[in-house]
C-alpha cells in the first residue's frame, strides 16, 4: 500500500516523540527513515524504523548525544560520535567536511563511536546538494567471510561517491556484498532464484538459491576476492582515520552494530564548467546497444522519488501496522 | 625461465637507451618495467614494454616531456601531463599529493593528458612508503559494457588503495574487471574454465568460457551493476577534477589508449599509533575457518618479490626474446 509522505514521516516523529525525544532530533530522524522510504531504500526505511526504537531502547543509541571534536590536523578532523544517532552524526561529518573542503579544496572528517548511518546514499546525495563532490564509508559488523574463508570476518562496509549534477546528481551507494541480507531474505521468502549468483551453499558452491546463502551466512563480495579486499581496505581505513572501533573489535566484542567508525570526504568541483562534461560521459554510457535500459547510478532513485511524491510512499503493510503499534 | 632482476633492467634500459632517451628517464622506465615483473604483474612488466616502445615511436608516449600545473586550489592541485611516461607523470604526482598532505593532512593531485600508469599498486606502495594512505585511479579507453549494455562504453578504470604497514603494506590494486583481458587470453590459449564467472557470451549467458567472453566483448564489472556504477564514479571524478579527457572522450577520439586522467590522493596518518590496530584487523580476517590461505591485498605480491629476488625474475621466454631483439 501507498501512505503519504508527510503522514510516514509525522508517525515517525509520532513515536520517537513518545520516546521522549525531543522535537528537532525526532523531526531529523523522522525525516531520514521518511525520505529513505521515499527514495527506494525501504531497507533502511520503515522496514528498519522499529530496530532503530528497539536500539534506543537499549541504549545502543543515545538520542541526544552530539558528536565531539578529538583532533584537527589541517584539511582531516576526527570526532567522537558519542553513540548519538547515526543519521545525524553523519550529516553533521559532511557538513564539516564541505566546510573544510571549502576552505582547503578537499576535506576529511572521520568519526569513531558513531551508530549506522541508515542509507550512505544520503550524505553523498547531501554534498551533492552543497555542489561539492562526496564520497564516504562505513564499517559494519562482520558479515562477509574474507576471500578463501568460510567465516564471517569482513563487512559489507558500503561505500558512497556522488557527483553533483543539474537534472538528477549522481549517486553511488554500494555495499560490498552483492546482495544485502535484507534482499537475501526477501527472494527466500519468495522462493524465487537470485539474478546472479550471491553467494556459496554449506558444500561451497556458487549458487544463486537465497535460503542456502543464508543458511551458510556465506554472502558474497562483489568480485569475489576483489570486493574481499576493498571491504578489507575500507575497514582499515575507517578504523585507522578515526581511531575508533574497527569491524574485528566490533564484531568481537559480542555487541549489536553500534559504535562503528565512518569516513566523509568533500571536494570542491566546478559544476558550471563540469555540466557538459558530466552529460557527455553519461550520454556515451547510455548510447551502448543495450537489452535493458542503461541508467546511472542514482537515476533509479529519483523516478521512485517522483512516484512516491505523487502516487504516495509505497510500504510493507505488515511493517506499517507494527509501527503504527508502536 | 627467469632472470636477475638487474639483467631485465639493464635490457630494458638499453632498448630506451637505443631510442635516443635521456639516462635519467630512461633509468626509471626501466625499474618501472623491472619491478612490476619482480613483483608478479607481468601484464604490466616485460609483457607490456614493447607495447610502451611502440607508443613512443607512434609519438603517444612523449619521453622528454614533463608534467606542468595547471591550478592550485588549496590542498588540490590539478596537473597537464603533457603526455609523458604514465609512470612517470603518476610518480610525480604521488610525490605533490604527498607533500600537499603532509602540509593539509590530506593532498589529492589530479592530472590530465597522462598516460597509461602500467601498474596502479605502484603508486600505492609509493605513497604507503613514505609513510602516507595512498590512493589513486585512473580512466582508460572503453572496455567494459555497462550494466544493461552490450557494448563497450566504461573503462576497467584501476582502484588502488594502499596502506602503510610495517612487516608488508596492504595494497589493493583492483580493476574494476572481473579478470583483465590478458587474463582472459591465458585462458583462452590454455583452453581452461575461468575460476569464476568473467563475462557475457554472444548469446548474454554468464560464462567461465574466456574464448567466448574474448569473443563478445562482454567482459564482466565486479558486481554486476556495482562495478559498472563504481567504474562510471570513478571516471566522473578523474574527469572533472583533472579536466582531461573521459573514456568516452579517450575512446570517441579514436585514438589508442593516450591522453587518459588520474588522480592521486595521500592521507597522513600516525604509524606508531596504528600498528597494532592494523595487525588485529588482520590477524581476525585470517582467523575464519579456510578453504585456501586467506590473504591480505600485497601479502602474495611480497612472496612473488622475495622469490624473484632470490631466483630471478620469472619471463615469458618468446616476450623476453622479442624485447632482447628491440
């Protein structure tokens, strides 16, 4: 079913404000899961609302927390997120990080202690707005086993890069993982086949069947022992650029994903002179003989965020009800 | 067969030598060359420096030729590679990114009109032995259809990302190509089954067959539509922020594969303080239960170096005949 944008977002508002939360964060978070919802990403939308409440319930996020300066060393700053919500740290990293990429051409915030981020498509997409080139990544808890391994040991650690653009920005927003649990669970759910292939079965073969990847929790990284080290690399980078907690200490330490380490980069770019150049690239990409439309990434987003203004935010029933329970 | 290192210097040398090159440039030509075979990636080592000596002699490759600023904007710096040697141009803006970061904590140099880098992680480990986080990319001509298409529109554009690590630096050096085509080659003229999927047949069916994907053209991004997004990305922003040419620019020109754009960013980190955290996110990415060794990204590139050290650098014996015979 179809649910108004501004009715999503205010039953959102509605129950963190039940939470005793006070009206400007639970109007931002509010607006996250709602926009979330709004653009597609309903996995991180309403249908993670209720693990949202649940975590700060649990005081895996702390509502009014803000994040705290740690370091300046020129155009890169770390903060302490100070387990405050991580929709709202992050914005508030590429906001530092525009403001630093304005005075030095590029910057750089690192941010430790932080919570997840939701969707990372909304910080690109954030600088994409300001007109400067964004690009950041998180790490998660351990859900991809390394490349020759058969264990959880790596993240999906997403990695966002978007290009500012009149008609539409250009918004990268992948995860590591070729699917996400979420899809995983979905096609099992339908016992439908994956497109490609998203991971082994228990005897180790590439396989395409959802509820065998998920019975193995052997998911598997985009290009293989390629994605293996990119979420490797991702993962250092975000531990060691802001001194925080790194996928091995999150997941070791037993606890739910709270408290990850995140990077925002910012770079300032010309976007009169890059229009036509940006048009080009893109034209040249779509004039390929094609068997299904070709699109940039993000291009997608904005059809669905059109229809939703228009037609209503599309929603899981079931997860509707349980939020309007809540 | 193999070969002391410094007799496949000495070769290469003496061919740039005969071509009326200076000592200097010349000299680090041939180490280029020389290292990438020592370090295992013979595509861009022996078996590419004909390929090199033919693009000097058809002009793309400008040996004397050095780079120039074109901007400084705080700590960016944009360059005109003025079609030097790719190593070399890349070598050097490394070195500015360096610098830049060691005065802002992070530099990013872009460069247009370069040329081919050879071997990305080379600028990684440049970066990573000084002590800094280095990463860079670069366009190439089309060779890689996007997502949906048939025909090929993206570059196979290299990510490298490196990290400074005592006891080894983690350098990822990643192709957004499932397998390059000299992989593709290999296993063609071997007659054997790629290890995983690598393309599209002319029929559009996911296939191991090498032959078939040389055939069609359709050789596979890491991650399907990921890799075609990430290799869009990474385009966008080699173009814009050098303000050189694009793939699609590269590729409608018509020309080979000259003229492309890179950038290089360096971050400054604290290596003492890291050492530890490094070896922990390591040592947990190592401790899954295993299929085959698990690996970190230049862990098998080390092995290669010390061996090719102690017992010479493996050749082609035809490749090594042809360049004995420039």
């Amino acid at each position: 079913m179809r649910i108004p944008y501004q009715q999503l977002r205010a039953e959102f508002k509605r129950v963190l404000t039940a939470l005793n939360i006070n009206d400007e964060v639970a109007e931002a978070c509010a607006a996250t899961f709602a926009d979330n919802s709004r653009d597609g990403v309903y996995s991180h939308g309403l249908n993670r609302f209720p693990t949202f409440v649940e975590y700060i319930k649990e005081g895996l996020v702390i509502p009014h927390a803000t994040p705290t300066q740690v370091k300046i060393m020129g155009a890169i700053e770390q903060w302490d997120g100070n387990l405050a919500p991580g929709m709202l740290n992050a914005k508030f990293c590429m906001n530092r990080a525009i403001d630093l990429a304005n005075d030095n051409g590029i910057g750089c915030v690192a941010i430790k202690n932080t919570n997840h981020w939701m969707r990372g498509g909304s910080y690109g997409l954030q600088a994409a707005e300001a007109g400067y080139i964004g690009l950041c990544f998180t790490n998660t808890i351990a859900n991809l086993p390394p490349w020759g391994g058969t264990e959880p040991r790596l993240g999906n650690n997403p990695l966002v890069i978007a290009i500012p653009r009149k008609g539409g920005h250009v918004v990268l927003d992948m995860a590591i993982s070729q699917y996400a649990f979420g899809k995983l669970w979905q096609y099992e759910a339908q016992g439908k086949p994956l497109p490609v292939p998203g991971g082994y079965d228990k005897q180790g073969n590439l396989t395409t069947d959802a509820a065998a990847i998920v019975e193995s929790k052997r998911a598997l990284p985009i290009g293989f022992w390629k994605g293996s080290g990119l979420s490797l690399v991702l993962d250092l980078l975000a531990t060691l650029l802001s001194g925080g907690d790194s996928t091995a200490a999150i997941t070791q330490a037993g606890r739910k994903e709270s408290g990850v380490s995140q990077v925002f980069i910012a770079i300032k770019t010309d976007n009169d002179k890059n229009a036509a150049m940006i048009d080009e690239i893109i034209a040249y990409t779509k004039s390929s003989e094609a068997d299904e439309e070709i699109l940039f990434p993000g291009e997608n987003m904005l059809r669905t965020r059109e229809q939703s203004l228009k037609q209503g935010v599309w929603v899981d029933e079931e997860m509707w009800g349980k939020v309007k329970g809540l």
